[in-house]
C-alpha cells in the first residue's frame, strides 16, 4: 500500500495507524504525484490512498497517468471536499474509492479493505447523478445565469440584465449552487468550464422569461 498527500501530518498519521492495523505492507509515504508513480513502477502497489490535490498534480491528474500507463494501483481518493461534483471527478476518473477526511477511521479501513479485494467502494450515490452533466438539470435561464457568472458579472449586473432585485440574484444563485452541488460562485464557473453541455451564448436578459 501507498500514501501519497502533501500534508506530513496526515502522512506520518496514515502511515501509523495502517501499520498498526497489521493487514497492509505499506510503503514509506510520499508527497507528490511523481513519486507516487515513481514507486509504482518499482513496487507492487496495489492499493494508493491519495489526497485531492497535491504539490504537483490533482488526484484526478494521477489517475489519467496511471490509465493511460496502464498501471495496477488501485487508488482510493482522501480528500476533504466530499461535494457531488468531486466525486463525480473522481469516479469519471477511474478511482476504485473515495472517502472524506472527515469519516471515521474505521471507514477508511473498509475501504481499503474492499479496494483491496477488487471491488469498487464509493459512498451512496444516485448513479443517474453521477453519469449524467448537471448543467442538463438547469432550466434554460439558469444557463443564461451560469453564463453571466462565467463571464465575470457581478450580481448587480446580472439583476440588471435580467430586471431582477438584488436579493432575487442571491436566491436563484442559492437555486443553482444547491442543483449543481458546489458551493459557491467559483466551483460552479469550474463546472461551466469543463461541462460540454454549457451554453456559449451570452444571456439574453429578457425578464419576461420564467426561471
């Protein structure tokens, strides 16, 4: 077994509480993405516990070049940001688990566990949700309002175009945050950016039209 996360603590804290459990062979933990696949090319790495993101590559980086090496390991994603859209990353990716920080330990060992024994191990999850594009969930003028965060404006502007009050700007955000499962106005111009299904012209502004 592999660690690979950029915070020592977490490393060393991994690294004791795995040996103390007596069912895993693990290798000394690293920092970065390279040296993760350094050792997997030297080692038998079967199972690699892996932070979200790391010095020199996301989590998501790691899996395309083990893919696309095809390498063995099998990885399971530790990461602190639990939303539905990084698990939806993750598992597009190609990684075996994916569990929170913030689970119980025990958690993590069962994981690995199943990891282990070549079974997926993913928390429960609406499979239609994670295959499917979440801007496909939005109405039309919740892709004209996502269009208009892409674009860099402000609420004020977007109130402006679409002849809404500032305070209606915040609830139909709040609207669109809950249904694209991010949490604030950058995640959500990140998934426009990498969704195919995001509209490229610019927002009509028409307040006539229904949200």
């Amino acid at each position: 077994m592999l660690i690979a996360d950029r915070n020592p603590v977490v490393r060393a804290g991994l690294k004791d509480f795995l040996s103390r459990d007596g069912r895993y062979d693990v290798e000394a933990p690293v920092e970065t993405g390279n040296a993760f696949l350094d050792l997997c090319q030297t080692r038998r790495v079967c199972v690699g516990v892996v932070g979200w993101t790391l010095p020199d590559m996301s989590a998501l980086d790691l899996l395309e070049v083990i893919k696309r090496r095809q390498m063995t390991a099998r990885v399971i994603i530790y990461a602190n940001e639990d939303s539905p859209e990084t698990l939806r990353q993750a598992v597009r990716a190609g990684a075996w688990g994916f569990i929170s920080k913030n689970e119980d330990p025990a958690a993590l060992l069962e994981t690995i566990a199943t990891v282990g024994r070549g079974r997926l191990c993913l928390p429960y999850i609406d499979i239609e949700r994670l295959s499917s594009d979440p801007i496909d969930l939005l109405t039309k003028r919740e892709k004209e309002l996502l269009g208009a965060l892409a674009k860099g404006w402000t609420n004020l502007q977007i109130g402006s175009r679409f002849g809404i009050s500032g305070n209606t700007v915040k609830y139909h955000l709040k609207n669109l945050y809950d249904k694209l499962g991010v949490k604030n106005r950058a995640m959500a111009v990140a998934l426009y950016m990498s969704s195919p299904s995001a509209p490229s012209a610019a927002p009509p502004g028409n307040p006539d039209d229904e949200w």
